[in-house]
C-alpha cells in the first residue's frame, strides 16, 4: 500500500496502489485466506486483555503506541469484520472502533460476532464523540484524531 506522506491517508488516485503478489504470479487452485492484522499477537495475550478492532492496518499501529494496554488487530477492509476471519477472537473482550461512516454497519456484525464466536464484543463510540460531525460523516477513523503530525 502507498501512503502519502503529508496527511497519512491511502493514496487511492490516479489508482489504487496495492500490489497481491497472487494476481501477479498466477497459481493454479490458489485460494486467499486472511487472518486478521496483527492475530499473531494473541498468541501472548493473555485472555483477560482487551482486544481493540480497527479496519486499517495503519491505525492499529498508532492506537498500540497510544493505547498498549489493549491488543490492537485490523480487519483490513469494511466487510473484513466477519465470523470466518475473526475466528481468533473467540472468547475474548473485544471493543470495535469503527471509522465514522462504519458505525451502524458494525454495530450489526458486532451482535452476530458475539453470538457465533461467544466473544464479548462492544461498539466504541469514542470516534462520535470526539470527531465532528463532518469528520464522521467523512468517514475519518481513530488514526486520523490520535495522531500529532510530525514537528518540523
């Protein structure tokens, strides 16, 4: 993925700048199956850890440097919010922090998580709280209000 370096954002435009090493090399039979980011650190977790829910990668990182007490993982993608990826997360305290256009939807997923995987999952409204309703409604995530731009 590229990421343009003066506000953080995904660079989307002329096209989308993200590179599968299987679209490139075609395998025959080939079947993607994605965890979600950064699972491998449930490994340690112990299962009293809280674990945060984000849908890119980049926030993940910047909430774990902010808030290390939970166990950050992202989805990957808005619908990457589902029973099958997050099979990991089954038993555990889970809270998700859905960008501003993505609570509702989350919201739904987050019953239907709960139910399939016997997980404690919360919704955080924290992004309503502290964004304004244009930043919401643009659909601005955790990353976007937490983090300090670079000093010169």
């Amino acid at each position: 993925m590229l990421y343009d370096p003066t506000d953080g954002k995904r660079v989307k435009r002329p096209f989308n700048h993200i590179s599968w090493v299987h679209q490139v090399v075609k395998l025959p039979d080939f079947a993607l199956s994605q965890c979600l980011f950064g699972e491998h650190q449930l490994q340690r977790a112990p299962m009293s850890q809280v674990v945060g829910v984000v849908e890119s990668e980049k926030t993940a990182i910047i909430a774990s440097a902010c808030w290390p007490e939970l166990v950050w993982l992202a989805t990957g993608s808005l619908t990457g919010l589902n029973t099958t990826k997050c099979q990991a997360l089954q038993g555990r305290k889970v809270i998700l922090f859905p960008d501003g256009s993505a609570y509702e939807q989350w919201a739904a997923r987050a019953e239907k998580l709960q139910e399939e995987l016997g997980a404690l999952v919360k919704v955080s409204d924290w992004l309503e709280q502290h964004a304004t309703q244009a930043q919401v409604e643009a659909g601005l995530d955790l990353a976007d209000l937490i983090r300090k731009p670079y000093p010169d």
